[in-house]
C-alpha cells in the first residue's frame, strides 16, 4: 500500500467512523427497528389519575376498560418496553399496578388494574418536541359502576378478542404413527407468571426447560413434538387448549413454576397436576384460581367464550383420558424422583383450565417453586433442566411403549 493511499484509507476510515463495510451497514440499518418505551410516570388522586409513557416514536393505540376486575386496556403495536425490573408495582391514584408485554406478533399490550370503576377521559399521543420525547399520554377519572356499565355497553370500540399466532405443527405424513405431544410452557407476553425477588421470570423459566424437554423428545425419533408458544408470546388458556385438540395431540404437557408470599410460609419441590372439578387440596385450590386468571390478567373480554370452554366439565365425564392423564401423572412423579426435588404431595388435582381438553390427556407439571431460594437455583441450572428433562422424557415413553409397541407389531 502506498503512502498516498493509506492516506485516503484512513481518511476514509474517519469519515465512516471506522465501523462496519459499507454492504454489512445497509443491511442493518434496512431492518426497521420497533419504537420503544422509554419511562413511565403516573400521577393524580383518587379522583383523577394521569398515566404517561415516553416513546421513542408516536404511533396509534387504542384504548378501552373492562370489569371484573375493573381494569384499562392499552392496545399498541409490538414495541420495546425498555423499563426497570419492578416498573409497574407501585400503586398511585386510581392505578393500583399496571403491567405490559406481547400479547401477539406485531402487537403488545398494558393493562392498568384500577382501584374501581373508571372512565378514560382522555388518550392521546403527543408528537416529540425540541425537549420531550414522544408521550402517550391516558387521563383517568373515577365513576360509579352504573355508569361504567352503561358505557361498557354502549362502547363500539375496537374489536377485543386476539387472534395470537400460534406455531406451525410438524407437518405428519400419511404414513407416519408417532403421536403427537404438545409442550405447553405456560405465561408468556404480558403474563409474566411468577416473579422470583431476584428477577428471574416464570415465563423465562418455562420456556427453556419446554426447549430442553422438546430437544430430548425429538431426539429419539419416537414422537413429533410441538410447542404453543416458543417465544415470549401471550397465549389465551382456550387457544392453547384448542392448540392441542385441532392438531390430534396424543399427550398435552403443560409447564410451570410455582410462587408463594413469604406470609404463607415456604414450599419447595416439584408437583404435577390433574384436571378435576374439586382441587386436592386448598394449596391446589389457590394454585389453579391463580393460573386460570392468565386471561384476565392480559385484558381479555371472557364474556365471549364459546360454549364448548363453558360446559368443559360436561365432556369430561369421557372416563378414559382422565384415566389416562392420572397414569401419565404418577409415571412422571415416578421419574422425577431420581433427579428432582419432589414437593411432599407431589400428584395433586385442581380446575386448571388449560387441562380441559376432554379427548388428550393433559398434565400440568410444577417444576418448583420461584419463592424458595434453593428451587430457584435447580430451576435456573442447565445441568439439572437437561437431567429434569430427560426424566419427563422416560415417563413418555413408559407411557406410549405399549401404543409404540403395538404399531412396530403390526408394520412387522
């Protein structure tokens, strides 16, 4: 290189601020990027309560309340939440917590829980100035439910039901006998599930150990695998339930973590669930009445609900899958004794409503508890999701070696 040329290189090389090639450039700055949200602030009385959020750009949102439990619902496009851990926590005013997160590809959601009923004044979105980033900005007031309820009725707003993308199922072919096995990793989006005081994330939790399990079932060629989430996506209980019905499932795993406040004391260890329609127990009871509020946590209109979710219980008079989902149950307690902490009554049943498909059996397993310092550090160790999984694992197959057994005789 000559003296006269490194010269130009390197004046060439300030210019661009010595980054990228020009070609690697383009591309990255051809990816449009999602607007963000930058702060939250709330402010007011019981009377009347500002609610705020910066962004990085103005984009249009909708909004509008439900009830029981009272509540404000901000529907925008997918955006960055870019907030503190514990943003959301804080009562003020007529906001008694808000959360937010994706409800959905290309849409995310917060949810205000209001101290009762309320009336959107205002919700608008301001354009950045010299000064001030761009503001969503939603004025609250207090009403009586009367009032609230007139309104509800009366509002023609936007349509509130989701239509969440769910996964593609691995395509069967004609000829093919593997069963089908529906991973569930519950939470997701807005629903974070439980929180653990050092910030991990049931949803997080979940949906690594669901990959890892997925991973172990494919790898043994027996099984066609799939997920009703494999990101952090929001997905209604009856969406995932009909997930697993539409497809065929053969077996439907559903995957969580537990949580209790220190005034309830401390549990540890794994538990996996039933369906029934009265809960084992009154720690089932809360357990179940906490994960079948995952609808109304995102903001979802349940009034809508067709009859076949309403009269669930009906179906499940077909004794067989709950035969079935009981024998799936004890084979997996059965396996996680080797290699996880069990909980001192470790097969239980309860009304989760993710379980109610009358025609697939359907586990929900509790991997531990997120409160308990020493569940918390299993959860979150590679090593034992991988040994954990691989449990999961030979309960499947304990439980389709006489189906599997019974096919390979009949192709012989």
């Amino acid at each position: 290189m000559t003296g006269r040329t490194l010269a130009i290189f390197v004046v060439l090389a300030a210019l661009l601020g010595g980054a990228l090639p020009a070609g690697q450039a383009q591309a990255e700055s051809a990816v449009p990027s999602l607007p963000s949200v930058t702060a939250v602030r709330v402010g007011g009385d019981g009377q009347k309560t500002r609610f705020i959020m910066d962004l990085s750009q103005k984009f249009d949102f909708a909004a509008f309340a439900l009830a029981d439990p009272y509540r404000v619902v901000l529907d925008l496009p997918q955006v960055a939440f870019h907030l503190p851990d514990k943003a959301g926590e804080q009562a003020r005013g007529l906001v008694k917590a808000f959360r937010y997160g994706l409800i959905m590809q290309g849409g995310s959601r917060v949810v205000l829980d209001t101290t009762g009923p309320v009336k959107v004044e205002k919700a608008f979105v301001l354009e950045a100035t010299a000064d001030q980033p761009a503001r969503l900005v939603v004025d609250l007031a207090t009403t009586d439910r009367s009032s609230f309820m007139r309104a509800l009725t009366l509002d023609n707003g936007p349509e509130r039901r989701m239509s969440a993308k769910l996964p593609d199922v691995p395509p069967k072919a004609a000829d093919d006998p593997r069963p089908l096995i529906v991973l569930d990793p519950g939470h997701g989006g807005i629903d974070q599930g439980a929180r653990a005081a050092s910030g991990e994330l049931e949803k997080d939790v979940v949906l690594q150990f669901a990959t890892t399990l997925r991973a172990r079932l494919e790898a043994s060629g027996k099984y066609r695998v799939a997920m009703t989430r494999s990101d952090d996506t929001f997905i209604p209980l009856s969406e995932r339930v009909r997930f697993g019905r539409s497809h065929g499932a053969s077996l439907f795993i559903s995957i969580h973590c537990d949580s209790l406040p220190k005034s309830e004391g401390q549990a540890e260890g794994a538990t996996v669930y039933t369906l029934s329609e009265n809960a084992s127990d009154a720690e089932a009871a809360r357990l179940a009445e906490a994960e079948n509020k995952a609808d109304v946590i995102a903001g979802v209109d349940l009034t809508a609900e067709p009859d076949d979710v309403a009269n669930i219980l009906v179906d499940l008079a077909q004794r067989e899958t709950k035969t079935y989902s009981a024998q799936f149950a004890r084979s997996v307690v059965g396996e996680l004794k080797s290699t996880a902490r069990l909980h001192k009554h470790p097969l239980k049943s309860a009304g989760f409503k993710v379980l109610t498909a009358p025609d697939v059996p359907s586990v929900l397993v509790e991997l531990g508890y997120m409160s308990t310092k020493e569940d918390l550090k299993l959860l979150t160790n590679t090593g034992w999701q991988a040994k954990t999984a691989a449990a999961v694992g030979q309960a499947v197959d304990q439980f389709f070696a006489p189906r599997l057994a019974r096919g390979s005789a009949r192709a012989n």
